[in-house]
C-alpha cells in the first residue's frame, strides 16, 4: 500500500488562509450578487457572473480544505495545476483591465494581493511537495477513462483559453451580457472546471482521483445553481445557455461517479 503522507505544514497553512479567503469571496458573490459595486473589487454586471466566479470559489474551498485538514499528498497534488491555470488566467484578466476596477478600495486590494501572490506562490508550494508521492502510487484508472476525461477536458480548456486571449467573439455569442473583463474571468472559471479532468488524467490514478473530482462536482452544482439563480439574464434561446448547462450537468455526474469509484 501506498504511504500516505500530508502535504508539509507551509502548504497546510497556505491551504487554511486560502479556504477563509474563499470562504468569504464565495458568500459574497453568491448572497450579495447585486451589491459587488460596494463589496467587490468591481461591479459585475449582471449578477449571474458573480454567481459563476462563486462556483470556483466552492469547489476550490472544498479542495484546499481537504488539504489544510490533511489528506495525503497523492490525493490532492492533481488538484493544484487546475488551480495555478485559474490563477494565472485571472491575473492575466486583472492586469489587462484595471482600469475596471475600483482601485481605492479594500476589496480590490485584497483582489490584487491574491493575484500578485498566488501566481508564484502556488506553484512554488506544489513543487515543494514533490518528494511526498509515494512510489507505489495504488491502482489506477482505466486507459478509456483516462482518455476521455483528456480529450473532454482539454476541450474546455481550449474553449477558456481562447475566451481569455480573444474575448470579442465570445461576448457576441455569449447567451448573457460579458465585458472583456468578464468574459475573461468567466473564461478562468471554465478553464478551471476543464483542467480538473486533464490533471486527473495526467495523474491516472484511483488515489489521485476522488479530491479533486469531489471539488469539481461540489464546484459545478454551483455553477447550475447560479444559472438557475440568474436565468433571467440567460437568453435560453441562444443555443449556447442550454448546451453549457448540459455540458456542466454532465461533468458533475461523471465526476461524482468516478469519484465515489476511486474511494
């Protein structure tokens, strides 16, 4: 059996003030959506973009939960490199749209402290775990599976990136109102969701597998709750609101059923 070791103190701590950041960003936006011009770094309009960011704050709460409490590396290092493409894709969005933002306030100090930060930091605290993953790293996961959670999500992933380099034609075709910046940061959330199943894949195995597949599904049953929380934004005709709800749905039930399969 594999040893099971915890990520080292630092990242366990790192993990305890990211869940309290998240904790509070995710109730912010999830019970205050229309007050974001006072309690946010910037007005996000309409509120169903708000709720969208909320959804990555859950699931990634959940995630750096499970690692502040101690679970073991194996377990949980699949999760990190969604997380650092997130970070990364918003800061990007940050720095290319401050001019957005209501920069003589404390939320957008703490927002530009979070994207000046985890950047580097993340990805410093998972390389600092990596003598921690056991050589005997357990059963693994299906080849078919494993291929399919690439190419599924490495899809989505293509769709966030091209979202964050050209946000125009999305916004045309987007089935409710984006700016560039929220269209880019909509674009990191998507990107997140996508780069969860790539990670598992890369990883390949059971161990390796249920973490983050248990934050994805906890991450997209708020992502259809914020739709069906804000459908009075969504045009429900553009074929697009009904197919990335489908698209949401189905990722979650995947990932709850593949998750409760690597327990």
């Amino acid at each position: 059996m594999p040893t099971a070791r915890h990520a080292n103190l630092a990242t366990r701590w790192v993990a305890g003030l990211i869940v309290l950041v998240l904790a509070d960003a995710a109730q912010l936006l999830s019970f205050y959506p229309g007050r974001t011009d006072e309690l946010w770094a910037w007005p996000i309009e309409p509120e169903l973009t708000a709720m969208v960011l909320a959804s990555a704050y859950v699931g990634g709460g959940y995630f750096f939960a499970r690692v502040l409490f101690g679970a073991a590396w194996q377990r949980v290092a699949p999760g990190f490199p969604p997380v650092v493409l997130f970070v990364w894709m918003a800061a990007i969005a940050t720095f290319l749209h401050l001019d957005r933002f209501t920069t003589d306030s404390l939320p957008f100090a703490a927002w530009i402290a979070l994207y000046v930060l985890t950047p580097v930091g993340v990805p410093l605290l998972y390389l600092s775990n990596r003598d921690r993953m056991p050589a005997d790293r357990g059963a693994e996961l299906g080849q078919g599976v494993r291929r399919a959670l690439a190419i599924a999500g490495g899809a989505v992933v293509a769709g966030g990136v091209a979202m964050l380099a050209d946000p125009q034609p999305f916004i045309d075709g987007w089935p409710w109102t984006l700016t560039p910046l929220t269209a880019r940061i909509v674009a990191a959330v998507l990107a997140l969701f996508g780069a969860v199943w790539v990670s598992v894949a890369v990883d390949g195995t059971r161990a390796g597998a249920r973490i983050p597949l248990e934050g994805h599904a906890i991450g997209l049953a708020a992502l259809l709750v914020a739709l069906a929380r804000g459908q009075g934004d969504v045009d429900w005709g553009n074929p697009v609101a009904p197919l990335l709800a489908a698209v949401a749905a189905a990722m979650a039930v995947v990932s709850v059923v593949l998750s409760r399969r690597s327990a």
